[in-house]
C-alpha cells in the first residue's frame, strides 16, 4: 500500500510543478499572475482595514456615521496602509513591468488587460500611443522631435 501511495505522489509530482510555473514574462498572464499576487498578499495584510472601509458606505451607497466615527479613530492605521501600498506595493509592481524591458513587449499585454477589464477598442486605440510614449521617458529613450538621437 505505501509503494502504491509512493508512486502516486512521484507520478502527481511533475502536475503540482506546473501548477506553481510562473508564465512567460511580459504576456498578459504573466501581468495578471504577478499583479493578483502582489495584490493578493497585500489585501491579505490588510484585511480588516479593508474591510472597515467596506463598510463606511452601506447599501445605498450612504456614509454610515458610526462607520466614519470609527474610522476616524484609526487614522495612524490609515497611513500606515497607504504609506505602506505606496512603499511596498507600487515599487513591487513597478519592479514586475521593468522586467518587460521595453515598451513594445510591455504595452500588448498592458493593452490586453485593459481591455478585459472592459476599456473600449478606441479608448485603447489612443491610449496606447500614450503608454509606449510614457514607457520610452521612463526608460529614458524618448527623443525630443527635432533632438539629435
């Protein structure tokens, strides 16, 4: 019975190893794996901040009082979860889209998970341009119109 058991597990070992590979870097599966990861860990630090902000507005979309009056009173906690997004979760992202190298691998998969999150064909269609130019002067290779290259 543990030969049997042994060999399961040897035979399920290679599944559990695919399982965990992180995708290609640069698709628009590897921006969602790496965002929903970063974001995942950070919202799970934070639950109950989370929540109480959930429940400031209630189901009319009206601030409850009582939820403010609380929340006021977590004030250090407050900044200390923006602080803490702004510290941690922006540069973890930001180290995640400099592993794409330029802007021409980045902004297909940037493009893609725009539009499922729902962004219009032209909406895209103008905003693309805009990325790459931002990606170029981040990465200090944009060139000034008329500049020496």
């Amino acid at each position: 019975m543990k030969a049997r058991l042994a060999i399961l597990a040897l035979a399920l070992l290679p599944l559990t190893a695919c399982a965990t590979m992180e995708p290609k870097p640069c698709t628009q599966e590897w921006i969602d794996y790496k965002s929903d990861r970063i974001l995942r860990k950070f919202a799970s630090e934070n639950r109950s901040l989370i929540n109480d902000l959930r429940r400031l507005a209630d189901a009319d979309g009206d601030i409850s009082p009582l939820a403010a009056m609380s929340l006021m009173g977590k004030s250090a906690k407050i900044e200390l979860f923006a602080n803490s997004f702004n510290d941690i979760v922006l540069p973890e992202l930001d180290a995640a889209v400099a592993q794409c190298g330029t802007s021409e691998e980045f902004i297909p998969a940037f493009t893609g998970f725009l539009r499922k999150e729902g962004v219009s064909e032209a909406a895209l269609e103008w905003v693309a341009p805009i990325i790459g130019l931002m990606q170029d002067m981040r990465n200090g290779t944009a060139v000034a119109e008329g500049a020496p290259a």
